[in-house]
C-alpha cells in the first residue's frame, strides 16, 4: 500500500526535521520559530518518499538517505517561502495557514528562505553515516539541482513568461528545471551511493524525468478550474496550451513511460511504480 | 605594501569569479547577467584578502584557497542583494550603482541571491585542488557562518533591533553575528587545511574576532556623520551608542588586541598586519 509507505516517509523525515531545527542553537527565536513554521507545515513529502523509495529499489538503507531527504524538503521550503513573497507569486495562503511573510513579516520571509537553504548544505555536510567523498558527491547534485542551472532558473524562466505566450516546448522546459530538477535529484542521490549504478542509471533517471513532468501537469490540471475562471492571471499551465483531455492523456502517456523505465526491477521497485501512480492520480 | 597585495587579491578573485559564472551553462540569460552584475561590482574583496593573508600566515598555497574566497564573495553579494531589497533596508544605490533590484527587478533580486547561494557551495564542493575531507570541513564552515547561527542569524536580530534601544553589548552580539561570523570563516578556512593547527589557532581566532568587530565600528564610524543628521532612521550604530572619540579609542584597542594576537609570527604575517591597519584607516 503506497499510502502506508507516504505515511512511514512523512513521520521519519518529519522526525528528523523536528530534530535538525532544535540543534540550531545561538539562533534568534523568531527566525527559529519561522524556520520550523514554513518546514514543520504538514507537506506532502512526496521528494523524501522518493527518494527513500529509490533506495528500496537500489537496496541501500535508508539512514543513508536521511540528510539528503531533510536538505530536499529544506530547499523545497525555502524555494516556497521565497516564491509566495509580493514580488514573486504574492500568495497570502498555502494549504490553508498564511505564507511566512503574513504570519511573520517580509524582511523574515526572505531570512528565513535564506537560512533554509544554508541549513540544507550543512545537514548534508554533517551526515556521519556517508564518507567525505559521497557527502561532496550529494552536495554537487543538490546545489547544481537547486540553482541557476536547476530550480531557480526555472523560476527565473517562468518570471521571464509572465504575460507571454508560451510554446508546449517552452513550458515543459521551464517545467523540467523548475520542478523537475529536485525532483531528478532525488533519484540521483541514492544512485550516487551506488556501487555499480551503470545498468540501472538510465532506467531510474528515465522514471525521473517522467515523473517530474508528470508531478507538474497534475499541478496544473488540479489548478485547470481555477485558471480557466481567472484568465487575467496569465499563469503558463499545460491545460492552458492544450486541451482538458489532452492533457489527461499526456499524463497517462508519462506514466506508462515510467512504469516502462522500471521493467527490468522485481518488487524492489514497488514503492517507485506506487509513488508513480500516487501523483498522477492525487487528488490535492 | 598592502595596496600592492590587495590589487593582487582583488585580481586573481575578480579573474576567478569571472570564470565561475561563465561556467554556468543552462542558466536563463537575464538571470546570468544579473549575477554578473552584482558580484562582479568592482568590491574591494577584503574578505578574500583576509583569508589569503591567513593562508601566507600558514604557509598554505593560495590555489588551496580559491573556491572558499570565491565562495564567500558570492555569499557576501547574496547577502548584499537580499538586504538591499526594499523589504529589507530598501537600499537604491550601492556603490553608486543601481542595486539589483532597480537594475533589474525585485523578483530577479531574490533569485539572484538565492542562485548565487548554492553557487558558493558547488564552487567549493567542485575543488579538484582538495580531498573531500578537507571540501566537506570547507563547507560546514561556511554553512554555519551564512546561516542562521551566523550572518543570517545576526540580520534577524538586526531587524528585531529596528526601533529599539540596544546596549552596547547587544549591538557588539549583532555585528559578530551579521559581520563577524563571514570575516571568522575567512581566517577558519586556511586553519582547516593545516595539519598542525594547534599552536595557531586561538591566536589567528583572536585576530579574526578583533577585526570583524573593528570593521563593523570603522563601518559605522564612516557613517556617523549621515547617522547624526538621520536620527530619525533609527539603524543602530556603534557610534551612535556611545561617542565619537570613545568610538576611535576602541577601534585602536581592537587593532592593538589583533597585533597582539599575531606576536608569535614572523614576517608571515605581515599581510595579515598590514590589513588590520587598513581596516581600520580606510576612508570608505
């Protein structure tokens, strides 16, 4: 049941980021208090759960994969809290509580995204369960994942979309490096612990990077209601280019190719193949 | 001549840096020249030059050194970027340049900061010139001092000052926080990379904590005459608290106390010397 196994992912990494934010002694209290509001939000975890899934298919433990699932979900957080600030997306609200800049104020929105994101590189940093040489090799895929060349970039290139009309092509590259960059990470992360990673690399980065692109027209045809109704927005969406059913079909299409990717695994890819059918099929 | 050994610092940092964001493949076009434009500013790089003058203290070579000087002045204009942005002290010119976020856009600021802060660690995490031991103890350094125990840390307490009588001791905890913590890191790096740091360390330590303290009052000294005619903006100040000549007398005892933290070195040193001095005698 992929749902027991969400449930086991989110009460580990949620322990775990409970754990990492009461270390930071010498930090001020409202800083504290913000970092653990914006981190500690009841998310869905769904980037640690695949990672940890990716290292049931690749038979490592998951302690191993501890750092890197907190520092993921710290980027995540910190991409969040800078994203819903006035001069990005200017959200009041996020899965119900107010964004950070509403409940605290915006000078200690911006902080607090900075402090999470140093707070990723250090958890990795300390992890005492890898060698120096796989920490080095994490922090190269997190900070290329999560930077110009990845994450912010993407936001960068959606930035630059506003009020322009988009080609499929351009939405599904700012896609690939907005949402899809951490998400590929987090299937490189156990393969960069791997010994002999070569015969499966290709098949797990191809379930990657189906999935990225999959996890982010689900977004968009759960938002498809609402955007229709605010045409004003201008909001670049996959349902937006194309048509309702269409998209329905493109999702499909990217989770067959997923499940095809993971042909030559046992069960030890099931968790992959659930998670796979999880996000295409969510509901929120 | 420390002139002659800043212009060099300022060189072969500018030169680096240079290097660094042409590497940056994949990256959008505006996001990359607006990282252009605020780390290649024409700064005086003093942070860089401090951890090179440790580094001739320690008999270290200067190409050891390069991706944590080059990782700090990213840090340094992040965190300039950030705290320019009009949430924060709302700053329009830097340098007699526009900031970023009028030569650009608010938004593109907060990327841009946010992309030049995993640019740091990559930068160190990609140093072929050092064995992951030694990248990884870089790292964790500078994770510590940029986050919230250290520089971010100190621009909360900063913020939760605004408005608000401090006591000197208060205002001495910011600055060792805000500017300390990086100015710590520059003398912290060359001590990680020796093998036999015992006999140095809590001098070189006393040296860097003397200085970044100095650095913060001569800041605030150049200034007093702006703070005096705005009272009515509040922002604390060393000079502020207590008055002029006392202020003058303490940055003395500071540099003092940094000359005699460097008693036991011989000419090795003397960069390291002849910085302290122009630290507290420049006139910007």
């Amino acid at each position: 049941m992929i749902e027991t196994f969400l449930l086991r992912c989110q009460q580990r990494i949620n322990r775990l980021l409970m754990q990492q934010l009461s270390y930071t002694m010498d930090v001020p209290e409202r800083l504290q208090r913000a970092m653990s509001y914006v981190v500690l939000n009841g998310g869905k975890r769904i980037r640690p759960a695949l990672i940890y899934a990716a290292a049931e298919a690749l038979n490592l433990g998951w302690h191993k994969l501890d750092s890197v699932a907190c520092a993921i979900e710290l980027i995540h957080a910190y991409s969040l809290v800078h994203d819903d600030l006035p001069a990005m997306d200017n959200d009041d609200f996020r899965r119900g509580q107010l964004t950070c800049h509403k409940a605290f104020d915006e000078a200690t929105a911006i902080l607090v995204g900075d402090a999470l994101q140093s707070m990723a590189f250090e958890v990795i940093s300390r992890d005492e369960f890898l060698p120096a040489e796989q920490r080095i090799q994490l922090i190269q895929i997190l900070a290329k994942a999560a930077g110009a060349a990845g994450m912010v970039g993407g936001q960068a290139m959606d930035l630059a979309a506003t009020n322009r009309q988009l080609s499929l092509t351009e939405l599904c590259t700012i896609h690939e490096f907005k949402t899809g960059a951490l998400l590929k990470a987090c299937i490189e992360f156990p393969l960069a612990l791997c010994h002999d990673k070569r015969p499966v690399e290709m098949a797990l980065l191809g379930y990657a990077q189906a999935m990225g692109l999959a996890f982010q027209i689900k977004d968009d045809l759960l938002d498809y209601a609402q955007a229709i109704e605010k045409q004003d927005n201008q909001e670049p969406s996959y349902a937006l280019l194309v048509n309702y059913s269409q998209t329905e079909q493109k999702l499909h299409e990217l989770y067959q190719r997923a499940l095809n990717e993971l042909q030559f695994f046992g069960q030890e890819a099931d968790y992959l193949r659930g998670l796979a059918e999880f996000i295409i099929k969510r509901t929120q």
